[in-house]
C-alpha cells in the first residue's frame, strides 16, 4: 500500500489515487471537502473511491487497495482465527476503528467480543479491540512499523500483530505493558507460534501465503 500527500485548494484536498507496486506516475484524481487537520465527521463525507482513508492526529493516510498476496494473508489468518476463536469472539477483516475525533484506522483484522460486533454499526471503539493486525507492505513499513504500533499502544488495544511479507513471511507479536508495547516477540516462517492472547492458537507463518489446498 501507499500513501500519498494532499494539496489544500480553497477548503479542498486534491489527492492522486496509485496503486502498488508503483511502476509509472500515473492515476486518477480525487478531490476531498475539508481542510488539515482533518475529523472523523470530514471523513464520512470522502468519496468511495476505492482509497483507503485513515487518520493520524488529524493528518491524512491514504492507501489503495491491498495486492493480492496482501488480501491471501488477511483470509488465511482469518480462517485460522476463526477456526481458534472460542464463540464469544469475533475475528473480522478491515473494520472502522475511531479513536478519537481526529484518529481514525481500519486495521487489517481485528478481534473484537461477538457482543461488540452485534451492537457496533459503523465504528468499533478501541476498547472493543482486543487483537490488531497489520500486513506490513513495501510503502506502509514505516506507518506499521512505528505510528500504528504507538497508535494502538496509547488506544490500549491488549495486543498488536505485525506481519512481515518479505520475511517469509513472519508474526511480530507486540504485547502491552503499561501504557505501551514490549519488543515484539518475532515467529519466523517453518516454526510454530503458539500464542494465548487474545485466545490460544498455534499456526506457522509460512501458512499465510500457501496456495489453497
């Protein structure tokens, strides 16, 4: 995924929507309403363009839609978790998350108490978020890396799941202590994670990006 940066032009955003790998400079403008720093409320006025919007203390995140071994990894984990998942959970992909008026993500996938996506009709609240994952790709390394990984630590999400794709692909599992996470415990392709949070379950990352079958 990439991001790109916006021009403000007389209470308008300007944004050039790419895709990825970038290969040549080309794509489709999108004008948005609204000036930086932007709200919540600005983004439920955004155009359903394909983008993914997020934000970040008001600033904005934009990412096209996930390549295809991106979109693989997020329904293998899911299928994994739910197969795992103890019935008062609910492992789901690409949900709103707001935590604030001006910080706003859609995490990979989530784990969320059944209960909470019973009674959530558009945002999840970061209580409700017990697990977050990330599927790190080329041009997001730095977003998932470090801004999500505080991000989520000051929202006081229990647990943070980064996925590497270049390293096998491997499972960095960031645990919070306090008002922060540990150093991530990393799980590399060809060995076994047996994890127990936010529900036990043992898979070997290199399962993520196997062919059905």
């Amino acid at each position: 995924m990439s991001a790109q940066a916006g021009l403000s032009i007389r209470g308008r955003v300007t944004m050039m929507a790419t895709t990825e790998p970038v290969t040549e400079p080309k794509g489709e403008r999108t004008v948005l309403q609204g000036r930086p720093p932007f709200t919540v409320d600005d983004l439920l006025q955004f155009p359903d363009d394909g983008n993914r919007y997020e934000l970040f203390n008001g600033s904005l995140l934009v990412s096209p839609s996930p390549i295809p071994l991106h979109q693989r990894v997020i329904a293998r984990l899911l299928r994994i978790l739910e197969d795992a998942a103890p019935l008062e959970f609910e492992p789901l992909p690409e949900v709103n998350l707001r935590v604030g008026p001006r910080d706003f993500f859609i995490p990979d996938l989530v784990v969320v108490p059944a209960e909470a996506a019973d009674n959530t009709e558009l945002m999840f609240r970061p209580e409700d978020v017990l697990l977050a994952v990330e599927v790190v790709s080329p041009s997001t390394q730095g977003r998932d890396r470090q801004l999500k990984r505080s991000a989520y630590a000051d929202a006081g999400i229990p647990v943070y799941w980064r996925i590497e794709l270049d390293e096998g692909p491997s499972l960095h599992v960031h645990e919070l202590a306090g008002d922060e996470y540990k150093p991530a415990e990393k799980h590399e392709a060809g060995e076994t994670a047996a994890l127990v949070a936010p529900f036990e379950v043992s898979f070997d990352p290199a399962a993520l990006l196997r062919r059905r079958g």
